[in-house]
C-alpha cells in the first residue's frame, strides 16, 4: 500500500515537473506528457461518447488547452485531476452539441439493432459472439447513464482514480461522488440484469 502510494507521488512529481517545462515553451516536456497521458484521455472521452470516431479530436483539444495555459499550471493537486477536469468540460460540452443535432432517430436505431441481433431462436452465436454482446450491452447501459454518473464510473472503474479526486474532478463532496456511484452501479445492475442472470 505504502509502495503504491509512493509511486503515484513520483507520477505526480514528474507530471508537475513537466508541466514546469511545458510552461516555458518546452516541446519535448509537452511532447512526454503527452504520451504519458493520451490512452486513458481518449479512452476516457470514448468512453464518455460512446463513439470512438471522435475522441482522437477530443484528447487532442484536451491537450492543446493544456499547452496554451500551462503558464497558469498550480501543481496545488495531482495533475490528473487538472486533465480530467478539462477533459470533463470538453466531454461535456460535446454532449450538449451532440444532443442538439440528433442525427439518427431512436427508431433508426432500433431497427438497426434487430438487424445485429435477430429474434430467430434458431439463431446461436458462438462464445465470441456472446462476448461482444455483453461487451456492447456494458458500453450501452454505461453510455445511457446521466453524464456525471457516467464520468464518476470511468474514472473509477477504468482508471482507477480515488473517492477525493473524482470529488475535485466533478467540483462535488466525496460523498456525493459515493451516492453518484451507488445510483450508477444499481442502474447498471438492473439494466444488465438479463446477462448477470444467465
């Protein structure tokens, strides 16, 4: 535990020390600090949007913003919980876009569903089938959660951030982080319920 603890404080020194650097104009800091963080940024944002097409774009606005205003970096927190936070802004921001210009009906989509999953009880999918099937129903029953039940998930449960910063990340209490997750976890129970069951 003590050891784990460490080396998140040596991760955090060496973003803060970077983020020093990239204030000063230094690519190849900026250029680090990048690849340190970029997977679980767009993994993050793909999550988020449930749509892989866009979240390249996204990581990448994520980082620009980074880079224009390093010169106003304080390394008062973990540096994650400065990327998230604009990485939830920007996710966010998406979304509101998104849902004003719905561009396939919900029919649409039903029908399109039907035509990847028929009703035949003849039909048998094999195991991988199978897998993808759960994997997709996961992804779609985290991705009709409200957004920051869906951001307080992520960031919990794919990159393993603590309680107080998803608290600092979603500007709420721990506790109400723990309340975000309970909701979150009992929809995603019910919601899955047929595939837990089987």
């Amino acid at each position: 535990m003590e050891e784990n603890q460490a080396t998140k404080k040596d991760e955090t020194d060496i973003d803060h020390a970077l983020m020093a650097r990239v204030a000063k104009g230094d690519q190849r800091a900026f250029r680090q600090l990048v690849e340190r963080h970029q997977n679980a940024v767009v993994g993050t944002v793909t999550k988020m949007l449930g749509n892989a097409s866009d979240s390249e774009d996204i990581a990448q606005m994520v980082f620009i913003r980074i880079w224009k205003h390093a010169g106003n970096y304080k390394p008062d927190n973990k540096f994650t919980t400065y990327l998230y936070t604009i990485v939830r802004n920007l996710v966010y921001n998406e979304s509101r876009r998104r849902s004003r210009k719905r561009t396939i009906s919900t029919d649409q989509r039903e029908d399109e569903q039907h035509l990847h999953y028929p009703d035949d009880p003849a039909y048998q999918p094999d195991a991988t089938l199978l897998d993808n099937e759960l994997r997709a129903a996961i992804d779609a029953a985290i991705e009709s959660l409200p957004k920051t039940q869906r951001l307080a998930v992520i960031l919990r449960r794919y990159e393993n951030l603590p309680y107080e910063e998803i608290a600092e990340v979603l500007d709420t209490s721990v506790s109400s982080v723990k309340s975000l997750l309970f909701r979150a976890r009992t929809t995603l129970r019910e919601t899955l319920s047929k595939y837990i069951d089987a």
